[in-house]
C-alpha cells in the first residue's frame, strides 16, 4: 500500500476528513485516481477524536464509538480498492521521490513568514467550509420545500427527501441485522444521517431511546455503528475543499467525490453488521 494514502487512512480516525490529507500535502497532486478516492473515502467512513466527546455527550457508548472509527478504515480501504482498483504507479510506493517543483522566490523566509502563510491557508479552508455547507443546506431546504409542496398535492403531509430515503433504505437496515419489527426507525436514522449528519442522527437516536418505544439492545448497538461516520451530503462539500490542497486533481476529485461517499457509507454499514 503507497505510503501517502496509508498516512492518510491512519490518520482519518485521529484528525478527521479534510485535516488528514493535510498529513500529505505535498503529495496530493501526485495521487493516482485510486489513491484520491481511498484519501475522500476513509474520511467518510469514520469520525474525528474532537467530535467523540460530543456524542458521549448525547449518550452513545464511547466504546461504540472507537471501535467503529478503527474497525471502518480497513472497510474503507478494502471498499474502495475494489470500486477504484490500482492501475496506475503511485508515486509514494516504495521510494519517495517527488519533486515540489517550489518557486524559490515562494520559500519562506523564516518561521515567522511560514506562520503568516498557513494562518492564511486555514482561512482560505475554512471558507471554502463555510461556503460550500451553506450552498448545500440552501439546496437541501429549497428541495424539501418542494416535495413537501408536492406532497401536499397528493394528500401525503411533510414529504421531505429523509422521508423518502427512509423507505429506500429499508433494506440496508435489514441487510445489518436489525430485528424486523425496529427496522423502519432505524432506516430513517439512517436516512438522517446521510442527508443531514450524524450529530443529528444520534441525537433523534438518544430521543428514540428515551421514548417509550425504545429500540432492543442489540438494535440500538447496530445503529450506534452504522452512525459513526462522516459519510453524508454536508461531508460532500466539506470535502471537496481537498481540492484545495490539489488544485490539478480538481476534475478528477470532482468526479469521484459521490463514489467515495457512498463507498464511506457502505464502510461504516459493514462495520455495524460484523458487531
């Protein structure tokens, strides 16, 4: 396995999507397609240590937690070898040999210029962020609006796209090994979290459990894995500012990006079915 996606791949769970191809950098326009979509793919499939304590918060199990972001960076890494299998040589396989190809005149000048020029690099990130998760919530809002206006014709009341994805989903939930009679429940937790996020997901899970139709034990262990993951459409454009750190893979990255969420979710989907 190439040395810049293992990197990236270990240091998914740890820092999380986005952060860990930073590990890389300088190694991002020399990735093969394979190697970009396995970088976008083990972001999805798991979550990052500074998101744990919030969900210990909401109550999901620390122990849930861990194991599923380990136990899913070799799903991920197995998932996505086989839909982008390795044609190409990558560079970072065996020796090291890459050439930067950095303008002199570009090269800090001291600590205190590198300093100035990574402060400036996070803020063209954290933009990037921003802008790109507002564009997607004002999408998902206006495409909910007009289902639910839609299905409002036809008699059927708040009709939205998790709705929707909660019956599409039915089967997943199956497929996991939930108990027939909590699988509907379950499949729009799913649906939640692959629309909106997992913080979400978990919290409407912690609200199931406190009701009084609470899911079984071993549902309620299979869910809390099959959430513990970054694989959703918000993730979508927070991890297209990859194409920052590799502005040449731009096209490519643009082009695989769905297929590494789906493979991400599927990830974390095989890791809650072994539990």
């Amino acid at each position: 396995m190439p040395c810049a996606e293992a990197v990236v791949a270990a240091g998914s769970p740890l820092v999380g999507q986005g952060e860990s191809a930073l590990l890389v950098k300088p190694y991002m326009n020399e990735m093969t397609r394979s190697e970009l979509h396995l970088v976008l793919t083990s972001g999805y499939s798991t979550i990052s240590a500074s998101f744990v304590a919030a969900y210990i918060a909401l109550g999901v199990p620390a122990r849930n937690l861990i194991t599923s972001a380990a136990m899913s960076i070799p799903a991920s890494i197995a998932i996505s070898k086989a839909r982008f299998p390795e044609i190409e040589e990558p560079v970072t396989k065996g020796a090291i040999v890459v050439d930067r190809g950095e303008d002199p005149a570009k090269v800090p000048a001291n600590v205190l210029h590198a300093w100035f020029r990574g402060a400036r690099f996070g803020l063209f990130i954290v933009g990037q962020v921003i802008a790109n998760t507002l564009a997607y919530l004002s999408l998902l809002a206006l495409f909910n609006n007009l289902l639910t206006w839609i299905g409002k014709g036809f008699g059927i009341q708040d009709l939205t796209l998790v709705l929707i994805l909660g019956y599409v989903f039915y089967p997943l939930a199956f497929l996991i090994g939930i108990p027939r009679d909590e699988i509907f429940p379950v499949a729009q937790l799913l649906a939640t979290k692959f629309v909106s996020n997992e913080l979400l997901a978990y919290a409407k899970l912690q609200s199931l459990m406190e009701s009084d139709n609470p899911l079984s034990d071993r549902a309620y262990t299979i869910t809390s894995y099959a959430l513990c993951g970054f694989a959703n459409l918000s993730s979508l454009a927070v991890q297209t500012v990859i194409i920052a750190l590799a502005p040449d893979q731009t096209k490519v990255i643009v082009k695989i990006a769905f297929s590494a969420l789906i493979c991400g979710y599927i990830s974390t989907l095989q890791t809650a079915a072994i539990v």
